[in-house]
C-alpha cells in the first residue's frame, strides 16, 4: 500500500514540476516539431517531423476506460522501466486513439495526447507518448513491458482544429464534424483516423486548456500517414 501511495505522490509533484504554470495554460515541456503550413482561424495544416513513439494498449468501452491503465503503463516505461533502467523526460504530446487494428538518467516526455475513434477489431484504446527528438526506435531503450512498443513515425502532413475546455465523446464528436466540414473546402483527402490531441494535466482552467482533433490528410502529391 505504501509503494501505491508513493507512486500517487510522486506522479503528482512530477506532473506540476513539468507542466510548470500549465494551470494557466503555460507549458515548458519539449512539443513535437512541426511546421504550419496553413492557418485560418481555429485551423491549420501542418507537417509533422519524424519522430518516435512509446505505444500501448488497453481494451475498454471509452477512453476514460482505458486511460489509467494505459497511462500508468507508459509513465512506467519513462520512469525507467526499460532495458537500460533509464528514465525519459515527458514532452508533449501524448496521443490517445482507438486504433485500427539500478539507477539511471531521465528521459524527456512531450504532449499532447492523441485520442481517436475509430473501430479496431479489439475494440482497444491507444495511447502513445511522443518521445524527445533524440530518441528513434533504434536508440531508445527498450520496454520491459511486453505490451509497450516503440514505432518511428515518418514525416506526415496533419490538418489540425484546435479548441478549449473539457474533453468529452460528444465534444470529440463536434470537432470532427467541425474539421471534415472545413477540410471539404480544402484541396486535401483524409488519409487516417481522426484523433484527440490533449495538452495539459486535469486541473488546469477549462477555458486555458488547449485540446485538438488532427487527422492525416494527403494533398495529391505527397501522402504521409499518422501511425506510420
């Protein structure tokens, strides 16, 4: 019992440490690069550099389900449950999706986290923290738990919608009929599942909370898929 509350304890004072003032919408954590190619209002298209993924799954009916154990899984593996023992420093995102089918030296985590949902033969929810730069599926340290995989995901070109306050399936569901109806009057052709992007930690203020819903889209002459 008391190994649980120390793990409780400790998640928390490194939540607030790296997150720093993300009660005001504020965050310090290193984010997954990209550049904007195109911006209207709450809108835009973006391309997404290389980067590499700590990935797990877990069956549930939703999210919320899902989320606990899924997350705990991966904070474990950055907090140095891997081969080489070695703790990983968190960036942002971490993605959460419904998807188709000794002591040592810290490793960064970025955000957001990445939800979507559509059908997997499973029905299992995905979440993934976006390692820092440094680190490809050949140079990260391996997990020991054998439901966690780290995947390289190559360049890949993201419309993007981005909004505040709570998450919820109805709000998801609202953003993506927001994203389809501005990506029909754009030249690009959806290429992926439509997933939630999330930023910051549960307490921070609703109306400061930056959530996203992002899908891979392809624009006729380069095709780049989310998941690769």
């Amino acid at each position: 019992m008391k190994t649980v509350y120390t793990k409780t304890i400790v998640l928390l004072v490194l939540s607030i440490a790296l997150q720093g003032c993300s009660l005001f919408g504020l965050h310090s954590v290193e984010q997954a690069q990209y550049e904007v190619l195109l911006q209207e209002d709450d809108y835009e298209l973006r391309r997404y550099a290389p980067l590499a993924m700590a990935v797990t799954s877990a069956q549930a009916d939703n999210f919320d389900e899902a989320n606990s154990e899924t997350f705990n899984r991966l904070f474990d593996y950055i907090s140095g449950d891997n081969t080489r023992k070695e703790e990983i420093s968190m960036t942002a995102p971490v993605l959460s999706a419904k998807s188709h089918a000794d002591q040592g030296q810290d490793i960064a985590m970025t955000s957001p986290v990445f939800a979507s949902t559509s059908p997997d033969p499973n029905g299992e929810w995905q979440l993934a923290f976006v390692l820092p730069a440094q680190y490809s599926a050949a140079n990260a340290p391996a997990p020991t738990h054998p439901k966690v995989t780290i995947i390289d995901q190559s360049e890949r070109l993201v419309a993007v919608v981005t909004f505040t306050g709570f998450w919820s399936q109805e709000r998801f569901g609202e953003e993506t009929a927001n994203l389809k109806a501005w990506l029909s009057q754009q030249p690009y052709e959806v290429r992926g599942a439509f997933t939630f992007a999330g930023y910051d930690p549960p307490w921070t203020l609703p109306f400061l909370r930056r959530n996203e819903v992002l899908v891979e889209v392809e624009n006729g002459a380069k095709t780049v898929r989310q998941g690769d």
